[in-house]
C-alpha cells in the first residue's frame, strides 16, 4: 500500500463524510453521496488522476445538495492535503486541458498551501436535478480545504453535462500530475524552502 494516503472524517448538523484516499492507486472509486449526478463526477476525477478514493456521505439532501457538495469537497481537499504530508519531492504544479463531445476545458493547480480558486465555468442552470453552480462551490471547498489554488476555465463548449464532466476529468488529471514525485526533487518545491 502506499504511504501517500489519508482518510479524513468531517461531522456536521447538516452531513457526516468520511474520505479515503490514495494517491497513488489505480482509479479505484467507491462515491456514495446520495446524488447521481456528483458520484458520477467524483468517480471520473478518481478514474482519470489514478487515484483510489472512497467517499460516503450522508447529507441533508431534503433541503438540498448543497451541504453534501461542499462538506465532501472540504473533506476531499483535507485528504489531498494529508496524503501530501511534508509536500517534499512533489511535482506542485499540474495541468490538463479535456474535451468531451463539444466541451473543452481546462484544468491548473498549484499545491502551493494557499487557497484559491477562480474557476469560470459554464454551468448556471440545473445539470438534470443538479445545480450546476454547485460544481463551483465543490471547488472552492476543494482549494479550501486542501490548501491549493485552481484555475478552471471552459474554452468550448454548450452542454452542462459535458462541461462539467470535463471539468471533473481534468481536475484528477491535474491532481495527479501536482502531486506526483519527481526524483530529482529532493526539497519542498519553493525557492523561499516553504509552502504558504
């Protein structure tokens, strides 16, 4: 098993979320949240940045989906961050560029230990019975809670599903590639010695 691996717990009034999550896995994915729509997402993130990641969540979904998205997010940014640990070696800097059927988008992070997400995402109206502006607040949580700066920004595209599909599948692509070790790295990857 690898060592770069955290399962974080987060209890709310409004959720209970546990995480588990191994960055160096094979895209193994076990999402029970509740809502289709958002286990579908988290999987393609899982599958595509070839992490192992089990998330089960049980939220006040009679009042909306709101809750569930951005507790998960929070508690999927604190694992990345856990799995990190020290953060030495690791590449900090990934980026990918997706498309799907008529959506192109793209991806960059930075696990830099300061939150930011600025992500310009096409997505106001329901994806099905999702909204898709909740995409936005799962990232925001993400970087939150995570310590990382993303950038996410459509470049072509119409159909809500497949933006945010899109968006979903280059986020774990992008992860994957920050958080992958160069071996020729042996130091916290700043010239100032330190993140944040």
């Amino acid at each position: 098993m690898s060592e770069r691996q955290a399962t974080v717990t987060r209890e709310t009034a409004e959720t209970s979320i546990v995480v588990r999550l191994d960055l160096d896995g094979a895209g193994d994915a076990r999402i029970e949240t509740g809502i289709g729509f958002f286990d579908h997402m988290l999987t393609q993130t899982a599958v595509h940045g070839l992490f192992d990641l089990e998330v089960e969540a049980h939220g006040d979904l009679e009042v909306d989906a709101h809750h569930t998205v951005e507790d998960v997010g929070l508690a999927l940014g604190g694992a990345v961050a856990r799995a990190l640990g020290d953060r030495v070696g690791i590449r900090r800097y990934g980026a990918a560029v997706i498309a799907l059927d008529d959506a192109l988008v793209r991806v960059v992070v930075d696990l830099s230990g300061r939150s930011g997400c600025y992500a310009k995402l096409t997505l106001d109206g329901a994806i099905g019975s999702f909204d898709g502006q909740l995409v936005k607040e799962f990232l925001v949580a993400l970087c939150r809670g995570g310590a990382l700066t993303l950038h996410a920004d459509t470049l072509a595209g119409e159909n809500r599903h497949h933006i945010a599909e899109a968006a979903f599948k280059a986020l774990g692509r992008a992860l994957d590639e920050a958080t992958g070790v160069d071996p020729r790295r042996a130091r916290i990857p700043s010239s100032k010695g330190r993140l944040t």
